[in-house]
C-alpha cells in the first residue's frame, strides 16, 4: 500500500463526504426516520400483554389435576418447553411471567412482577395450601418492546442507508461517467471503492451516535454492556452492508435493475434479522436461514451487549462472522467492478 494509493483514496474519500453532507435532504431523512420508528412503537406497545405467559416443561402437556386446572386457563398462554429453565432470563426481563416444574412441585417467579404476583396467587388458591409447592424468585427489570426493538432500527437504518447510499449511488457515477473519467485518472478499483466504504462508514457511525444518544436521552434505554463493544458490533455490521451494496452495484449498469437487487436482497434480511419480531419457534429452514445474516449477527449482538452484558468475548463469533462477510463480499466486488 504505497503513498499515491492512500492519496488517491483520501481524495476519493473527502469528495464523497462533501457530496453527502450537500445532501442535506437524505441526511435529515436518514436521522429522522429511525426516529420516527422509535416513536411511533413506543405509543404503539406499552409493554402490556393481553394474557399472562408461562413456561413449562413438554412433557406435562397432558397432565390432569391441579396443575392442569392451572395451566389451561383461557388467561394464559404456556410456552411448552423441552428445558423450561433456559427461560429464566426471560423471566428475569419480563418476557414471561412464571416457569413452573410440576413434577418437583416448583415454580419459579420475578417477585418485581406485578403478572407474577397475580399467577402466583391464583396457583396457590388452586393448589391449597398443603401440596408442598417449592417457590423460587429471582429479581430484574422489565424489558420494553421499544428496547427490544431499538438496537433492530438502528440496525435497519444502517443496511438502507448503505445499500441506497453506496449502490445506487455507484450506478448513478456509471451512468453520468464520473467512473469513465475516474478510470481515466488511473484510479484503481480497489482505490475507488474503499474511498467509498471509507466515506460512507464515517457519515455512518457518526449519524448511529447521534440517533443512540438523543433517543436514550429520551427513552433511557437499559444498557448494561460496554458502549465501546457496542460501537464495534455496529462498525462491523456497517461494513458488511456497505460491502454488500458495493458488490450489488459493481456491474449494475441502471437505476432500475439496481432498485430492485436492493429490493431483493434487503427485504428478506428485514424479514430474517429480527428486527420487529422473535423468530422463536419458527421452521428450522427459518432459523437456519436467519443465521446467514450478516444483520441478524449484528442485531443480536448488540441485544446481547446492551441488556445481558456481553463482553467482546461473548460476541466474537458473531463480529467474526460479520468481519469475514463484509471481507469476502468486498473482495468479490473488487473482482466484479466495471468502470463503464
């Protein structure tokens, strides 16, 4: 990497942060919409569910009794589970109100949860007061939809604002030729789109704080990981999209076709990443498919840093997965780049 390379990149990078920041229009866009989201879903769901929500073990689908009379009340919903305790982090956040263990005669609650307070009591009037029920209580914070649901739009926001941002704007160059007279300059490929990952990945991790500040400014959210493994998840999950919207536009010769590879490549992982929704308990085709997005890696790591407090090390799998996407998708349209 000799000295004309970084010039030529660092002339290539300034110019296209100077013709983004004169875009003034898509920039409010790009800051205003994510926020419009959060909003809006923070009116929508208020964090109440219709009916209480308890986990159980598969097996005891079919028991009669008390513990039948218990579980099968049009109030509630059981999440039948082969290993009911693995949910006691939801329990500890909220998400569900009460496991119980009918063959040890135990139940497990929140005592910080008002749902919990009622199912235990209901439980016990039904049981009586002489079946030696064990109790357990663990303690936690309620996580909100618009918590859970935060680290996905800032996710979103970055995978539009790289795909339309870079690839469409990689065509819009070929089609005025701006990239018939860069060639000419004799630029290099490799030259050309690392300015353009370069530039747009500092616009991009600049307008992330921004949104992450004002908005927990306004909606505390529950952050309990680091912010600097935070920022490392976002920064690799930003590569990968910039890298995936170079790659769609190395070789695309117009707007339209571009619009809709954009379209068909960006809806699906919308779909998969769990932005708005859990895919718990979806077909195994779903969860496997899921796991080839470089967005959902990056989603939930960034749930699992700020409200499980996961380390760098927790994570790593995942940043590595995301790193090596955004590596081989780069290097790939390098090799597909045409000019003109």
């Amino acid at each position: 990497m000799n000295s004309l390379w970084l010039s030529q990149c660092w002339a290539l990078m300034r110019s296209r942060v100077l013709e983004m920041l004169r875009d003034r229009a898509t920039l409010m866009w790009n800051l205003v919409f994510p926020v419009f989201l959060i909003v809006s879903f923070a009116f929508a769901f208020d964090g109440q569910r219709a009916r209480f929500t308890i986990v159980a073990p598969q097996q005891f689908d079919l028991m009669t009794g008390g513990w039948y009379e218990f579980l099968h009340n049009s109030l509630i919903r059981v999440d039948w589970q082969d290993e009911p305790l693995e949910s006691l982090d939801k329990l500890a956040k909220h998400q569900v109100d009460m496991i119980v263990d009918p063959l040890g005669n135990a139940y497990w609650i929140n005592q910080n949860s008002a749902n919990a307070y009622l199912l235990e009591k209901v439980l016990l009037q039904i049981m009586g007061p002489n079946q030696g029920l064990v109790r357990h209580r663990l303690e936690g914070e309620p996580i909100r939809y618009v918590d859970w649901v935060f680290p996905g739009i800032i996710g979103l926001n970055l995978m539009f604002s790289a795909l339309w941002g870079v690839g469409y704007a990689l065509v819009r160059y070929r089609r005025n030729g701006v990239l018939k007279r860069l060639q000419a300059t004799g630029t290099s490929a490799s030259v050309f789109m690392f300015a353009q990952l370069g530039a747009r990945l500092g616009l991009l991790l600049v307008m992330v704080t921004v949104l992450f500040i004002g908005l927990d400014w306004v909606f505390e959210f529950p952050v309990v990981g680091s912010f600097g493994t935070l920022l490392l998840v976002y920064l690799a999950g930003a590569c990968a999209m910039l890298a995936l919207g170079l790659l769609l536009a190395a070789s695309t010769q117009s707007e339209e076709l571009a619009s809709g590879l954009i379209n068909f490549i960006s809806w699906p992982l919308v779909l998969l990443s769990e932005i708005w929704f859990s895919l718990e308990g979806a077909h195994p085709l779903v969860a496997g498919l899921k796991q080839a997005s470089p967005l959902w890696h990056m989603i939930d790591a960034a749930r699992a840093v700020m409200y499980d407090a996961a380390t760098l090390t927790d994570v790593l799998p995942q940043l590595g997965y995301v790193i090596g996407f955004a590596v081989v998708v780069m290097a790939l349209g390098a090799k597909l780049f045409k000019w003109r």
